[in-house]
C-alpha cells in the first residue's frame, strides 16, 4: 500500500485551470461568461482522497482570485429537499450544505447572487426553506420545469419555457453557478439566464468547470472509475466523447448525461444565439485540466481503487439506512469487481473484525461488541471496543492518541469519577437511554482533564495527526459520532450493521 505520498500537484492544477478559465472570459465578445462548476466547489474531499496532494478548497481559492470580477448563483433541487438528501463528506443535508456554502464564500470574499430552487413544485418543506432564506436577506427563485424539455427546443426556447423563469439580476462578468452536488439544476439555470439576457440585448456565454470524469486519463482509470462509485445513485457511466472524437479525431472521456445532453444544449444555444455554436463536443464546454495537475499515476491509482471501496461501504450503509436502492449498492460491487480490488483490501477492515470477533469467541458478554479500528500515520492499527463506558469510536480515539503520545494502557486521561458524572448527567437528567458515552462526550471530557493533568494534554495534543487516517468500525455509527469523526478529518467506513436492534437510533 502507499502511504503518505503525493501524486497531484495543487499549484500546477490551478495554474492551468485559472489559465483556461481566463481565456474562456476574455475570448470573443461577450459580456460575461455562466460557469458551471461541476462537483464540489468547496470542500472537495473526493478529490484530495483521489488525487493525494489536491487542495480541497483549491477551486474556492482560485475564485477568490477573481472575486471582483464574480458572483455567484446556487442551485438546489427541490426533490432534495423534501426527500433529506445528504452530502456524505459532511453528513448535512442539502438544504443545510446550501446554508453552509453561503457562510464559506463569504469567508472567502466571493459575492452570492442567490439561491435558485430548481424544478419547483410547491412543496410545504421547500417552501419553509425559502422562507428562512428569505428571512435572512437571501434572495431566492422559484424555476419551475422546463416545458418541453428536452425534445421540444422551441418550447424549450420560449415564454413559456425558459421564459417562464424569473430573470436572475446579476451584474459582473463572471457567474459561477454552482450547488450542493449533481443533479441541481444547474445547467438549466445557465440556460435560462442566457435566453433572458439575449432577450435583453446582451451577449453572453456558457461553459462548465469539470473535474471528474478527467478527460485525458483512460477510461478505465481507476480516478475515473472513482467517479462512478461516488455517483452510482445517479448512475453516471464514463464513456468515450464520440463527438470530440468525429471531431477531432482524439479520444476523451466524459460521462453519460453530458454526452446524452449535448445534441439538445448545442440546438438549445444555438436557438438562443442565433449562432453556430462554438463548441463541437461536451468535453469542449468543460474547462477541465485536473489531468495536468497529476505527477505521480501509480500513487493516484492506489488512492483511487482506495475510495472504490469506500464508497462501496458507504452504499452499503445507506442501503441499510433505506437512503439508495438495492441498483446503486450493485453498481458500487461491480465496479469494485471491474477495478480488481474487494473489501479487505482496505487495510483498516481486517484488524477492526478480527477484534470483534475474538472478543465474541472469548466471552459472551461480548456477544454485541462494537470494535473500531485506525491505520496510524506509520501503517500500524490500534483498535477500541464498546463499553457500558463510551462507545467504540471513542475509545478508538483515546487508545489513538495515547499510541502517538507513547503513554501506556494502563494510564487513564480522563478520571473515572468525572465519566460517571456525564453518564449520570445523560441517564438521569436527560432521561436518554444509553449511558455509553459519544465522541464528542469523551473528548469533551479530555479537554477539561488535559487543564489538571499533563497526560491529557500532550494526548489531545496529537489529535491533528490522526486527520487522514483510515477508520473502520463493524456498526453503523451514530451521525452525532461519524460528524466528530468527520471533523477530525477521519476517513471512515462501517459494516451495514446496526449497534441495537432499537429503531430509534440517535
């Protein structure tokens, strides 16, 4: 396995990638340019567990660069709302990822235009969510589906299609239009503005910012392959771009919707336009360089084939959770067969079902054990079991960084008396039913004890190290300890099952 190495180089991907977007802005006579940003915009950890050496927020920084000349526009399907769609990295719904990309851009400096909720059907929740942004000084709109679409462009290209839409007041050269993952909307939004602004005597311009599928890597590439995994439930298939190759005689890869997509957008701008278009391929539209960015491919395989199976986990917790159909766990096994690699070769798994299972073997007070395992910085595992006391993951962290600290086993950081007065505080006063403390219980208690005790503090102090690490636990974590988890910059994954047979699981 590779541990610890780079294979992507951040500082030439956004060199290459401000380049390409420059030149998109500047060329012709336009007076601003919609870019679509494909992906995450921010907070990217896809593409850092991927692309070992990528920013996660390289794309954001790169904005910022240009935030003058920027404003941006988000998009958020309203059937995501109203079904509680989650960002895994985050483990937040939609509609509070949406909440959460507003505070992050204006931390960047970036200016929002916007929230746009795509495909509208006046659905209570959706409007409750429009109302709290409302309420917050966040102007919204309301685009309802496109009639016509997608065969009938000259509906599409109408009042009664685009022109249906409320127009979006924008005013600087470039709009991004982004949202919080696919699906969003966000391509009818950049066509939509652009029938408006024609109609307003204004000549303006689409392109897309892409990461994933990189286009000048093989198709069967295992970063390529990664992509799939991580959008099985939207069923993304790579394919190679048959109208680049007509047209240019050279191979590149994208994926099915574009591809699917393309023949009706190029009529759809043309229309519009009154032009040609100027672009001959779905992968022309991408400004897309993320392949140029790569300088080591053995260490980006590995990372790759790494998150196939991590995504595989995840599909099977989900699954579980009754989040995604039986279709998508599927597709995440067949590709995890394509690519040649199987649960086990996540090194983490192993040592966390060997525990569990030994301590089943050995006594049958443990029949219901919990074990979590952590792949250390140096490749060695440390694991932590369930306990009347804390949970698995806790105890996961503590026997952690007390490794890192070279402090012994039998040295407690946290005094007994004060994990019995929390247990007491969460049993007795809270009426909750579990007395086993959380994460963020335990590691609320080692930061009071590291202010009395030296020991707590030189362990909590090595907290930083564990950020990348590999977690394996054999049950499905509470999302109060997988946001912890998360937090600390873990990479986690679980076996579909559930701690308790309770239905209630908080």
């Amino acid at each position: 396995m590779i541990v610890n190495k780079i294979g992507f180089s951040a500082e030439k991907y956004i060199e290459e990638q401000s380049k390409h977007i420059l030149e998109r802005i500047d060329s012709g006579e336009s007076e601003r340019l919609y870019l679509e940003f494909g992906g995450k915009l921010v907070h990217d950890k896809h593409a850092m567990r991927v692309l070992p050496g990528f920013d996660e927020n390289a794309k954001i920084k790169l904005l910022q660069k240009m935030s003058d000349h920027a404003e941006i526009i988000i998009c958020i399907y309203a059937g995501d709302i109203t079904t509680n769609k989650t960002r895994q990295d985050f483990g937040i719904t939609y509609d509070l990822e949406v909440l959460r990309l507003i505070d992050t851009f204006r931390k960047y400096d970036l200016a929002i235009n916007s929230v746009v909720v795509t495909r509208y059907e006046e659905q209570p929740a959706v409007d409750m969510f429009i109302n709290k942004l409302n309420r917050r000084d966040i102007r919204t709109y309301k685009h309802k589906v496109t009639k016509g679409y997608p065969t009938d462009v000259d509906l599409i290209v109408s009042e009664e299609g685009y022109g249906a839409n409320p127009y979006i007041e924008v005013t600087k050269p470039l709009v991004v239009v982004t949202g919080p993952g696919g699906g969003s909307g966000k391509l009818a939004t950049c066509l939509s503005q652009l029938y408006h602004d024609y109609r307003l005597g204004a000549k303006v311009r689409y392109a897309k910012f892409e990461t994933f599928p990189i286009w000048n890597l093989p198709l069967k590439h295992p970063v390529n392959v990664a992509y799939e995994a991580a959008t099985a439930d939207l069923k993304d298939v790579n394919m190679i771009d048959s109208f680049h190759l007509e047209a240019y005689g050279e191979k590149a890869v994208n994926y099915n919707r574009d591809l699917e997509v393309f023949p009706i957008v190029k009529r759809i701008i043309e229309k519009i336009t009154g032009e040609e278009s100027e672009y001959q391929s779905p992968t022309d539209m991408g400004v897309n360089r993320a392949g140029f960015g790569i300088t080591e491919d053995e260490v980006c395989r590995e990372a790759a084939k790494q998150e196939i199976i991590r995504r595989y986990f995840i599909a099977e917790c989900n699954y579980k959770k009754g989040k995604i159909e039986g279709d998508a766990l599927e597709r995440c096994k067949l590709l995890m067969d394509e690519i040649g690699v199987k649960p086990s070769d996540r090194a983490v798994v192993q040592p966390a079902r060997d525990y569990a299972e030994k301590k089943r073997n050995c006594d049958k007070r443990y029949e219901n054990v919990v074990v979590m395992a952590i792949e250390m910085p140096d490749g060695s595992f440390v694991t932590g079991r369930s306990s009347r006391r804390m949970v698995a993951s806790a105890a996961a962290i503590l026997n952690a960084i007390k490794n890192l600290a070279g402090i012994g086993d039998d040295m407690p950081l946290i005094p007994y008396t004060a994990l019995q007065a929390i247990q007491y505080l969460r049993t007795d006063i809270l009426n909750q039913d579990r007395s086993s403390l959380n994460c963020e219980e335990i590691l609320s208690a080692l930061t009071i004890s590291a202010t009395t005790n030296p020991a707590a503090q030189m362990a909590m102090q090595k907290l930083l190290l564990l950020k990348g690490c590999r977690v394996h636990c054999t049950a499905i974590l509470s999302d109060k300890d997988e946001q912890v988890l998360n937090s600390l910059g873990l990479d986690v994954t679980c076996d579909p099952e559930y701690v308790t047979t309770n239905l209630y699981f908080g």
